[in-house]
C-alpha cells in the first residue's frame, strides 16, 4: 500500500545559495547593451556629419587607403583662379544655430585642473554607471563578488575598441576628424574601471578566504586568478600620466608584454574569459592589418631649424589633409622602429600654396620640435652635415693611425664644426610613414571667420589648416570665409623661423588680388632677443607679450573689433613688418568683412592642454551670449600636443 507524502518541500528563494554562474553573465550582456545602446545614441547623432558627401569621400576613399607615394614629377598649376561669388546659406546657419547649438556648446566647457571638459566627463560619467548598475545591482557582492568579475572580463570588448588607431567606429560610424586620439580617454576609463572591477573581485574573494581559514594559493584557479590580478596593476601602473610623459618607450614595452599575459592568465583562471577575449583579439588584429595595409617606406629629407626639425617628403602627394597626422618610423642611428605622431603641416600639392625652394611641389612636411629623446635625438642626426665618400676617405688618409677607432658619426661631428646650423641643408633618410589619422573635425571653408589660435609647435596642425584655406580660395573654390585671423604664441624669436618662409608663401598668396579672404598673422614671443630680424611677412605683427587671451581675440572677432584688440597689445609692440606698411594691404578685404557676421566663426586651437581649456571656455562664452545666434553660431576644433 502506497503511503502519499506529497509534494516536495520548496526552498524559499531567500535561502538559496546565488546562482552567480546563471545570473552574472546575463549581466555581461546588459551591460554590453547598454554601453553599445549609448555608443548607436551618439553614431545616430552624427549622422548628418558621417554621411556627407565630403565625408564620405575622406573617409572611405582617400584616408582609408593610406598616403598615396608618386615619384613623378607633377607641374601642380599655382595661378590663382578668378574668384566666385560666396556661397549662398549663411541664412539658413543663423536659423538652424539656435538653442540647442548652444546647449550642445556647453560640452567643451573645462574645469581648472581637470584634463577632460564637460563633454568628455558626461561619457565616461555614463559608462561608469553602466559598470556600477551592472557590479552592484541584486547580488551579494561581499559574500560572492563573481559579479565585479565577470564585468571586467565584459570591458574587454570596449577597452581595445577605443584603443585601436583603426577601426569600424572611427572609419565608417563617426565624422571624419574623430579618430582615436579624440577617443583614447574613454580607452583610459574604461581600463581603470576594469583594473576597479577586478580588485573589487580579487580582494573580497581573498577576503572571504582569510576570514574562513581558507588557502589562497592552493588551486590552479586561485594561483592564476592572482596572477591576472597581477599583471593587471602592472598595466595600470605603467600607465599613468607620469610614466607615458617621461618613459613612454617603457609604458608601450609593458603595454605589448602585459595584455597577452592577462589574456593567458585570465583563461587559466576561468572558461568564462574566451567569449570576451575573442572581440578583444579580433579588434586588434583588425587593427595590425590596416596599419601594416597603410605603411609606406619613402625618402625624406630632415631639415633642423632651431629647435625644430621639418621632415619633408616630396613624393606623399595623395590621400591626407592638412591637420591630420601621420605615425613617423625614421630610419636614424638604430631607432627604425620607434613611431611617433607628426602633423602634417601643409595641404596636399593640388591645393597648397607652399612649393619647395626650387619651385617644385613641396609634398608632405612634418614638425617635431626637440622636446623629448627621440625628437633630440633627430634633430642631432639633421645637423649633421652628409659627407660624400671622398671626403669619408680623406678623412682617413689624414688620420691614419686614429682611423681604427673612428665612427662615420665621429667625422660628421668633426665636419660639422665647420658649418653654420642655419645653413644646414638638412640629411636624406628613409622612413616609414603609417596613416594618416585624425584631422580636423571643421570644415574651416564652411564659416565666414575663422580664428587659428597655437602654442609653440602647435603650429603644425594651425599652418597646414591655413594653407588648406587659403589654397582653396585662391583657387577658385567656393568658400565662406571672408577673414582669417592666425595667432601664434612662441618662446624665442629663433621659432619664427620655423616657418617664416611658408607663411611669407602664404600671406602673399592670400594678399592676391583674386584672394577673397583677409589675413592677419599675429605673433607673440615671451623672449624677442634681436627684433631687427623678424621676418617679412605680409600682414603680419610681432610682438613681445604673454600668451594673448582666446576669448579677447574670438570678441574682436565676432563683433568686428579686431582693431581694438591690437591696439590692445600696442604698447608692447616691438616688431612690425614692412609689407603692412602700404594702406592698401591694410584696407584689403575691407569690404568682405565690413557687416557683421552671419555664416558662423570657426576657433581651431592646437597646443598645450592650457590653450585648449582656454579656447573651448571661450568658445563657449560666446555662444551663451547673445552675439553668437546673430553670427551663426561658434565651434571648435582643438588639437592637444605633448612630448614624447
């Protein structure tokens, strides 16, 4: 006789153990919903950016095919065309730059101190709750603290997405401009939120152990588990700002070494860690094949100019803008393999106003200032004069019993004695070239006026944006621009000479009769040690003064008070240039710009991350005023430069 007992007691869900292994990778892939949610948000948003008919040709047809090497010679014609009629639809800026174009503004605010403005903060502030939502919602953390890790192993995915120099994101979804520079501090965040989300897991979990007695050590999942912990403050560590800034060679070494180590010491330690290391890997490889796919090895000449040396590549014609940069390997005294971030400094020869010494096509010239190794180390090689055989064996012929012990740097040192620095004419070498990337984010030929603000070698990116503009201009092209202001802010007198001759080039080409555009070259020196020696340059004013104010020079600019800006800086004048001595180069272009603006004003500024926080806060003071609707609106485009 069968006896009935019922049902099955039912444990209460409160009492059961939680099931971390069956709930915490749902949350992997909420959080990765909501992360790729946000990112689709801000794709969407700039839509009408990404899918222009420029950007599309930038992005997809020219920068993705890497810098295009001819080695034949091409007669660029430089006569400057009739000019047309400005472009129609400054109405259409006004309407359209409105309330939300101000409040969009509010994004390159800066707080003093802070790296990151206002708009940068909001993102990482977003993904950071996404990670917080994510760890702490519904578990137990201090009993089984499975969660925090499972959402490091889910960052993976995002970590190398905004780390890669290519990638889908940067090449297909977002405007052209926005490439990983402008997207590496989400790259940081992300790794030290992931560096957080493992410490929280390995140290309760290490905690939970001590407090029962437990061994640490014991397991293969434990032993590995420590290691992972390990070689990720290794990571973290060897990345801080300090490090990057006075060992970068050293934090790139431990980066390459520590991340396969992770992933090895990750798979040992769980199963759960190839799903999201598979994207991660996938990501990178994807970006090793378009870097190696956009290699090419040319011939360069590096000329040094006091302080500075200006790589010129006459054969990279095709397939880069002014104001993008270039990764720069420079075959020189074993350092082949050490790549740095060069901006190009000029248009591209179709368009440039700049042409060599000989009346030829310039082709590609980049800018390093000598402010870390590698830099010093290349200016050194430049001023080194090149010896031709003859004068290598001569050498030798003469010195005999030393010749054993000679290096061929040894003779250059002894030759170069004999040689001003000025005169140098520069040495041949090889280099490789990787890119282009990045660029500016503005159209400069879309706005009315346009302010060019730069600090010390930030001129580089500035230089090549003006060639671009006034190349276009002059060339018969249909643009807004009615005046230009370039405003350069240096050291020494010796700095102006970096590109005294290019913009003498410049400043005549916009001073044409054709040109429809008014230029004014402003620059101020900390330290005018020989004032009878500034160059002459059309247009152009130096002066001895602290760096000027961004916000004074947008004011002027925007209300039509430029005058009274340099009346300003009058009584610390010291240089002046006698092409502006003539009232017709002073009334030129008097009649573009006489009304008020109302096909918007462009700031680009490049220097220093204190020039940056000073343009974007002015940038942003003025369309909070009532002058920036009736002018059509104020952007920025800023470009960061430090050592390395």
């Amino acid at each position: 006789m069968s006896t009935d007992h019922g049902a099955a007691p039912v444990i209460p869900s409160s009492l059961l153990p939680y099931q971390s292994y069956t709930l915490d990778p749902v949350w992997q892939t909420r959080f990765t919903y909501m992360w790729c949610a946000a990112l689709g948000a801000f794709v969407l948003l700039n839509l009408p950016r990404t899918f222009t008919p420029a950007s599309i040709r930038e992005n997809l047809l020219v920068s993705w095919r890497g810098v295009g090497v001819d080695y034949t010679e091409v007669d660029y014609n430089q006569d400057a065309a009739p000019p047309r009629k400005p472009v129609a639809g400054v109405q259409t800026r006004r309407r359209t730059w409105g309330f939300i174009g101000r409040i969009m503004s509010l994004r390159l605010w800066c707080l003093p101190g802070l790296p990151l403005n206002m708009g940068q903060i909001t993102s990482v502030a977003i993904y950071a709750v996404f990670v917080l939502v994510s760890t702490t919602y519904a578990v137990p953390l201090t009993e089984n603290p499975n969660r925090a890790g499972f959402l490091a192993l889910a960052q993976l995915p995002p970590v190398f997405l905004f780390a890669s120099k290519n990638s889908p994101l940067t090449a297909l979804l977002l405007p052209p401009g926005t490439d990983y520079t402008r997207l590496n501090y989400i790259h940081r965040w992300a790794g030290r939120l992931l560096v957080l989300c493992g410490l929280v897991h390995g140290t309760m979990w290490i905690n939970n152990h001590l407090i029962f007695g437990l061994p640490i050590l014991t397991q293969q999942k434990e032993g590995s588990g420590v290691a992972a912990l390990a070689v990720l403050l290794v990571l973290v560590l060897s990345s801080l700002g300090i490090v990057r800034r006075w060992a970068y060679a050293t934090f790139l070494v431990i980066h390459y070494l520590t991340f396969p180590a992770f992933f090895v010491t990750i798979c040992y330690h769980t199963v759960y860690a190839i799903p999201w290391i598979f994207p991660a890997v996938a990501l990178y490889t994807f970006d090793l094949t378009l870097r190696f796919f956009r290699w090419r090895v040319v011939a360069s000449r590096i000329e040094a100019k006091n302080g500075m040396s200006l790589i010129h590549i006459p054969h990279a014609k095709t397939g880069w803008r002014a104001g993008q940069h270039v990764q720069l390997r420079a075959v020189f005294n074993g350092r082949a393999w050490e790549s740095h971030p060069l901006s190009i400094c000029c248009a591209s020869p179709e368009i440039s106003c700049l042409r060599a010494e000989d009346g030829t096509a310039l082709g590609m010239m980049l800018g390093a200032r000598a402010c870390g190794d590698w830099s010093r180390a290349l200016l050194e090689y430049a001023q080194l004069p090149e010896l031709s055989q003859d004068e290598i064996d001569a050498f030798f012929q003469d010195d005999e019993e030393t010749c054993d012990d000679c290096e061929k740097t040894g003779i250059e040192s002894q030759a170069a004695e004999d040689h001003d620095s000025n005169e140098l004419p520069g040495r041949l070498t090889m280099a490789v070239l990787e890119g282009p990337y990045g660029g500016p984010t503005l159209r400069a030929t879309d706005f009315e006026k346009v302010l060019l603000m730069a600090g010390g070698s930030g001129a580089t990116f500035t230089l090549g944006v003006l060639d671009e503009l006034i190349g276009r201009a002059t060339r018969g092209e249909r643009v807004k621009t009615r005046e230009v202001v370039w405003v350069w802010c240096v050291r020494s007198f010796g700095a102006i000479n970096w590109f005294a001759p290019h913009l003498q080039q410049i400043a005549a080409r916009a001073a044409s009769p054709s040109s429809p555009i008014r230029l004014k070259i402003r620059i101020f020196v900390t330290c005018l040690c020989d004032p009878d020696a500034v160059p002459d340059i059309h247009g152009c004013l130096v002066r001895e003064a602290l760096r000027p104010s961004v916000g004074r020079w947008l004011d002027g600019l925007v209300s039509g008070t430029l005058a009274a800006v340099d009346a300003e800086y009058a009584s610390k004048e010291v240089g002046e240039s006698d092409y502006l001595s003539s009232d017709a180069d002073l009334e030129k272009g008097a009649a573009a710009v006489s009304d008020s603006v109302q096909g918007g004003v462009a700031v680009f500024a490049a220097g220093p991350g204190s020039l940056l926080a000073e343009a974007g806060n002015a940038v942003v003071a003025a369309n909070l005023s009532g002058r920036a609707r009736a002018c059509g609106g104020v952007e920025f485009c800023g470009e960061a430069f430090k050592c390395r």
